[in-house]
C-alpha cells in the first residue's frame, strides 16, 4: 500500500476505501490514512481563509474605489460570504474560526487591495474597520 501511496495517489484511495468497507484493518496503510485526514482538516480551514481574504480584499476595494465598483466585484462578495457559510454548515465545529482569522486575513487583503488598486497601502486602516457580523451580513457593504 506504501509503495501505491507513492506511486498513484487516487489508486491508493480507492483500495483504502475498499479496504476499510472490507474492513480489513491490518492491510490498511494507516500511516499516511492519518496523514491524509488530518490534511482534510487543514484545507477546509485553508479554504475559509482563502475565502475570508478574498471577501475582505472586495470589500476594501469597494470602499476605498467606489468609481470603480462592478457587478463582478459584488459577486465575488456574494459567493465569498455564500462559501464561508457552506463551509461553516460542512463543519459546525469550524464557526469560530473565521471570526479568529479575521486580522490575519484582513492584513493579507490590506496588501493585496494595495497591490491591485495601486493606492498606497497607508489608505487603508491598519486594523480589520469591519466587524465579523458585518463582514458576513448578505446585506451590507461598506460605504465610501
């Protein structure tokens, strides 16, 4: 099992997963079965920080070029908020962390509002100006 770990990946799924329906215990390679479900964990908390920065940087953008504002800054706004929460229904255990990650994610939006607005990054606050339940309300947007 180690050596298909190594060389197919999805091959070594499907024989784990029948494996554990076979429940076969002994033959599963449960070293890098470990490896993979802790690995779940990492990208579902990965994911709403990718997505709790993209949110926060169209948020920026919208408050601070309000001439440029558009439809699609609105929908990354609107599917960043709507995968937040489809994350946090996946994983109920997973509802505090946005809200813990908020100023790390706010401070690698910050630098990328900069970036990509070319305003210099002393425009924005230092500090996350939202609130987690603002950032999250389907409702609001940031004014000029």
């Amino acid at each position: 099992m180690n050596e298909t770990y190594l060389a197919d990946f999805n091959a070594w799924i499907d024989q784990t997963a029948q494996l554990l329906r076979d429940r076969h215990w002994h033959e599963i390679d449960v070293e890098h079965l470990i490896e993979e479900i802790e690995g779940l964990g990492k990208s579902e908390r990965r994911a709403i920080i990718s997505q709790l920065t993209r949110l926060l940087l169209h948020l920026l953008k919208w408050q601070y070029q309000p001439q440029r504002r558009s439809d699609s800054w609105l929908d990354s706004i609107t599917d960043a908020r709507t995968q937040i929460e489809l994350s946090i229904e996946d994983s109920p255990s997973l509802k505090d962390y946005p809200a813990e990650q908020l100023e790390e994610s706010y401070q690698r939006a910050r630098r990328q509002a900069a970036k990509q607005t070319t305003l210099n990054i002393s425009v924005f606050p230092e500090e996350c100006p939202y609130s987690w339940s603002l950032v999250l309300d389907e409702d609001w947007l940031p004014e000029d």
